[in-house]
C-alpha cells in the first residue's frame, strides 16, 4: 500500500536531495521541523546509519527513540559494525557518559545529549518536540501498522501547526513527495 500524506498532492511534489539532514539555511524559525521518512528500498538498518552520518556531519547530535528496547540494543551493536570501514560514536541511554554522546539511543522522553535531531522508530511517540531542530520519523512501507500510525502522526502534527515534510525513499537518494 502506497502511503501519502493526507493532503499530499502531486503538483506539490519536488525532487530534492536533503543536504544532511536538513535544507540549506538550517533550522526552522521556533517550530521543530518534522520529517516522515518512508522506507520502501532498503531497511532500517541500512538508511538509519546513512540518515545519522549526514546528521553528525551537519554539526548536531541525534537522539534516536524506540518504542521497543529490543530495537535500542540491536542498534547499540549493529552502529559499531553497519560497515566495514566505518562505525557511528554512540551509547545507549544510562550508560556511563551517555549524555556526552553525538548518538544517544533510548526509549524515553529526555533528552541527555541535547540532540538538535530526534529520530522515532517502531511508532515511538514523540513527546515535546521544542528541544529539537528537526524530528526524523522512519517507518517501513511493507508494514499496514506502521503506516497508519505515520498517517496518524502526520495528522496530529500537522494539526499542531508544526510543519511536516514526506520524504520518499527512490532509487538514487530520497524525494520530498509533500
């Protein structure tokens, strides 16, 4: 099933390579920017590192939250080894220095390493989004549960006022669909 923003309409579309992980001239005026990521290409695994990597290099730390621990300890490993030449510095919430870390892994509500950029995976609710620069909502298009629960989300945000983005996953980088 095809996800679409509920208002999305594609005279809107534009293609677009996200710089980092963020357009050029940074953050947005006071709100926290969310942008939904649709994962149709490739898995979490292989886009969270890629996503973290362009975050790191734009300068800012990442907070990344799961609604499921399970998910915070296999990503507490697989960031030290997702590449052979490469790993992503990070820790998981209550370890020692955690708040010292570019990547903080968790699943709660804090913000110890005073991330700029929140990442929700597994239908991890958001919580108050004033702390962060951009909120990165990851989700897997072969998945009916988390779909709805991105349709849901978007809604709710959108209805806040914040302003949201849809990022689809294509063949050669990402395309901003709405």
């Amino acid at each position: 099933m095809r996800w679409r923003p509920p208002e999305s309409r594609p005279d809107r579309a534009a293609r677009a390579e996200p710089e980092g992980v963020g357009y050029k001239g940074g953050m947005a005026e006071g709100a926290c920017d969310v942008w939904f990521y649709h994962l149709e290409r490739t898995g979490l695994d292989q886009a969270l590192p890629e996503l973290l990597e362009k975050t790191l290099q734009r300068g800012w730390k990442a907070l990344v939250r799961s609604a499921e621990p399970g998910r915070i300890e296999h990503l507490d490993g697989w960031l030290w080894s997702y590449r052979d030449d490469s790993f992503l510095p990070h820790a998981a919430a209550g370890e020692p220095d955690a708040a010292r870390q570019p990547v903080l892994l968790s699943t709660g509500f804090d913000n110890p390493n005073r991330a700029e950029a929140l990442f929700l995976l597994d239908g991890a609710e958001p919580g108050e989004l004033s702390d962060f620069a951009r909120c990165l909502v990851l989700f897997d298009g072969a998945d009916e549960g988390q779909l709805a629960a991105a349709r849901a989300l978007w809604s709710r945000l959108k209805g806040q006022g914040l302003p949201v983005a849809y990022w689809k996953q294509q063949a050669r980088g990402w395309e901003k669909q709405a």
